[in-house]
C-alpha cells in the first residue's frame, strides 16, 4: 500500500489530467498506463542490454537503429523515454503522437495476438503539448520515488497501480478494483501451478491473477518451464486464458501480461456467464475473483449453468460455470461473498452440494471485512476445490484468518499480525503426519467431515463449526467490591477537601 510522497504525486497527476480536460477515470489511467508501458519499455531493454554485455551475450533491442514508421525512417533511439522525456513540450508531443505511440501498437509481431488486438484501436487521447509536458514531468517524480522504494517494496508498481485502480471504484464508476497483491500471491501459492497447467480467469480484469502465476512459475519452476521447449512454448503462448467485458481492462491486462514477459497470452472479449462462452472442460487451473454485482436476467445466462444452478446471482453463476470449465482433475481457488457459504435459498444449497458431492472441496479460508478496504468492506472466503465428477469429498478444511499484515481499517497500514504464511503452511501440510487431524475447533484451523456439512444444509461458514473456549473469570463477593468503592471514594472525597483548602 503506498503512502506519503508517493500517494501525494499520484494525486498530483490525477488533478494534472482533470485540469487538462481528461476527467474519465477510465481514460485517465489508461493514458497512465500507456505512459508507464513506454517508460518500462525503456527501463527494461536498458537493463537486458546490460545483462547480455556482462555476459557477453549478444542483444537485439527492441529500439531498433532504424525504424519506418508512417513511411518515414527514423533513429529507434528516438522512441525510448530517456531521450524523449527531456525535449522540448511541442516536439516531444510530436515524436509521441507521431512515432512512439505508433511504434507501441504495432510493437508485437502477432497481429492476431491479445496485444495487438486490444491496442489496435487505443487512441492517443492527451490533447495538448502542454499537459503531455506537465505529465510526463509529474510521471518522472513518481519514477524516481519507486525506485528508491523499490529496495524495501519488490512490487511497488503493482502498489502504483493498486492504487490508481482504487480510483475508479472511488469515483462510482464501474467498480473495478484490483484484487489485492498480497491475497492473489496467497492463492496462487496455495494452488502452486505446474509447468503444463492450462490456467485461466473468466473475470481477468487487469489480469492480475494471470500475471501472479506466471511469477511464481519462474520463481519456483524455472528450469521446468524455460529449460524444455515444449513448456516454453506453451508457457508463452498457450498456458494463460483471461476473459472480461470491458476493453479497457482487457487492454491493461494485455500490456500488463507482456511487460511480464508473456509473449502471447489469450485476452479475449467474452461474457463468461452467456451462451458466448461454450469452454467445458478445457482448463486445469482457474484463479479468480468475479464480479459479484447482483443478478441477471435468465435471457443471457447460458442455459446449462441454469440447468446446475437456477439463479440470477452471478456469485452462485460463476462458481457452476468454474466446474463447467474445469476439466476433470482440474483445481480452482475463487474468492466468494460470505452469503455464498451460508444462503439458505435452493440455489445456495445446489451449489454447495454439487461442489461437495460430486466434487472435491478442499478448504474454505475465511477472510476478514477488511481485506478489500478501502474499495468494499464485504466479508469474503477463499474456496479451493477440484473437479472430479464424482464426489470425493472427505473432510474440509477451515481455517480463521483473522490478519493479513495490514490494519483491516481505510488506511491499510502494515502491521505485523499476518496469517498468510501459517495458511499457506498450514494447507501444504494438512495431510501430513502432525498436520491439521488433530486440531481441535478452537483453533485457528481444522477438519470437517463431509457428514457433519451435510447434515447442516451443506453450510460451509466457519462459525457453524467453530468452537469458542470460554475461561472461567472468579470475581470477589459484591460486599468486598462495594467496600472498596467505598474506601476508593472517600480518597477522592479527602483529596478534593485537601484541593480545596490549597486554593
């Protein structure tokens, strides 16, 4: 979470833009994005050039020497930020507008890849040389200061964007907000994702979850995935699957996935929920967090998710269309509004019960109001179970996650309470000899038999199980207390008398 100087700058800007006439949250952070994009362009070649002359590898930069762009040659060198950034207002609005901004769009040589898709039509929309000047300075600033935050925070760009996102749910438009780092980074430890999963999320938005997966793949599998060419392959260009409704996101999410590094990830425009999405059993992994914004008409519901689950409630919706998806043997982590756990119409409980007797339901994590603050203060549950067709659901595992290294109010400062590394552990280990059996229900976290949920109407909240230890507290007799208010009175009485007479 950014705070200070940081936070201040970023505000700056937001006010720079609406000065300037781009007063749309969404346009205002898409023109920051492309602006970042370029500027991380530049970075990164910097530092891969770098890399290669230490090692003495050649390097081709992706600033070529020369370049045609609208049928004109031009030096490459002129479209990266260090040099630009520094000209004069009216000729770096040109060399944007003319040649950088172009260059951009057509910078990956798929054309029919999710980047070049979604920045084909993305339009230049600064208007003036001036605000692009004031931009890009205010821009500069907050480069600066993440990279001297950078050596105590590693992801302070995702803190950066975090926050720029926040803004389009504080101004009522749309209500994206971005899952936060730290939970999504929880989720996809617990899934740990193999070096031939086929992973998607049906609501990508910025595609984070996405992206948090491919990191973690090469922090932990990366002579797996980059030393074999077929999982190289199909980590760049077959492995990631990220469906939204809104273009916007969809282009964010895009650049956001090959400023990560892959290559050619498939982004694609798609309501998930309707008859546009036919994907049955195709993915082995799916991370997510939909939108849970109410109900829908049955009209534009597919039609077999209704047959499973006879609801307008997208929470209920997206959660038949995840094992629709999934193939057999295929795992799913999704964040669910609590009512989701506990709803008592038919609905909530065919959901429930498909989910646990037809297939395997893992753990239920149950996650305090405030994670999601400031944007929503709703109570939320991590759910992890696999597809299997069959039933298999044995036992549960619950766990009572009561911190997450930050304060649970609007600030969001951290603090040193946190239970994500014991989930993580805790999950990993739960089979294990000494592992989870032998909690008990007072505990942070224990086992549930399937029987004992199923005789509770399949209800999957934590304090239905959850057993609260209460210490026997021995107070002294009511005379005892009262003697010595008493006592405790006429002190006050004799101090007061002893005032009175110094005054």
């Amino acid at each position: 979470m950014i705070t200070g100087e940081l936070k201040n700058k970023i505000d700056s800007l937001w006010d720079t833009f609406a000065a300037g006439g781009i007063s749309n949250p969404l346009d205002v952070i898409e023109q920051i994005t492309y602006l970042m994009f370029i500027h991380d362009l530049d970075a990164a070649d910097n530092t891969r050039a770098k890399e290669s002359l230490m090692l003495g590898l050649p390097y081709e930069s992706i600033f070529p020497e020369k370049i045609e762009i609208a049928g004109r040659e031009i030096e490459g060198k002129q479209l990266k930020w260090s040099v630009f950034h520094d000209i004069d207002a009216r000729r770096m609005y040109s060399i944007m507008q003319e040649m950088v901004f172009p260059f951009m769009k057509n910078l990956h040589s798929d054309k029919n890849s999710a980047y070049s898709r979604y920045m084909d039509d993305a339009i230049f929309k600064i208007p003036t040389p001036l605000l692009l000047s004031k931009v890009v300075d205010a821009l500069d600033g907050i480069f600066d200061l993440m990279e001297k935050q950078q050596k105590t925070d590693a992801d302070i760009s995702g803190d950066v964007y975090e926050y720029l996102l926040s803004k389009i749910a504080s101004s009522g438009l749309n209500g994206q907000f971005r899952t936060p780092r730290h939970i999504i980074k929880m989720m996809v430890e617990l899934m740990q994702p193999t070096a031939t999963d086929v992973i998607c999320d049906p609501a990508c938005g910025t595609a984070g979850f996405l992206v948090a997966a491919g990191e973690w793949l090469k922090e932990n599998r990366k002579q797996e995935v980059f030393f074999n060419h077929m999982n190289r392959d199909h980590y760049m260009n077959h492995m990631f699957y990220g469906y939204d409704m809104d273009r916007t996101m969809l282009r964010i999410g895009a650049m956001n996935m090959m400023k990560h590094g892959i290559e050619n990830p498939i982004i694609d425009y798609r309501d998930s929920l309707s008859d546009q999405n036919s994907d049955k059993g195709k993915y082995s992994l799916i991370l997510a967090n939909p939108p849970f914004k109410g109900s829908l008409d049955y009209d534009i519901v597919a039609g077999d998710l209704l047959k499973v689950c006879k609801t307008k409630k997208t929470e209920l919706l997206f959660l038949t269309l995840f094992l629709r998806m999934l193939k057999i043997g295929g795992r799913c982590a999704c964040i669910v509004p609590d009512g989701v756990l506990f709803g008592s119409s038919s609905a909530h409980k065919a959901i429930r019960e498909e989910i646990i007797e037809r297939n395997r339901l893992e753990a239920v994590i149950s996650m305090p109001s405030g994670v999601f603050k400031p944007y929503a203060g709703v109570s939320t549950a991590v759910l992890v179970f696999t597809k299997t067709g069959h039933g298999g659901t044995d036992k549960v595992w619950f766990y009572d996650m009561t911190a997450d290294g930050l304060s649970l109010d609007d600030k969001r400062t951290p603090v040193p309470e946190n239970d994500i590394p014991d989930i993580i552990e805790r999950f990993h280990k739960r089979f294990e000899e000494n592992g989870e059996a032998d909690r008990k229900r007072t505990e942070k976290s224990f086992f549930v038999p399937k029987e004992e949920i199923a005789a509770n109407a399949y209800d999957l909240s934590i304090n239905k199980y959850k057993k609260t230890e209460y210490v026997p507290v021995e107070y002294p007799p009511t005379e005892e207390i009262l003697a010595e208010l008493k006592e405790l009175q006429q002190r006050i009485d004799k101090g007061l008398e002893e005032l009175e007479g110094m005054v």
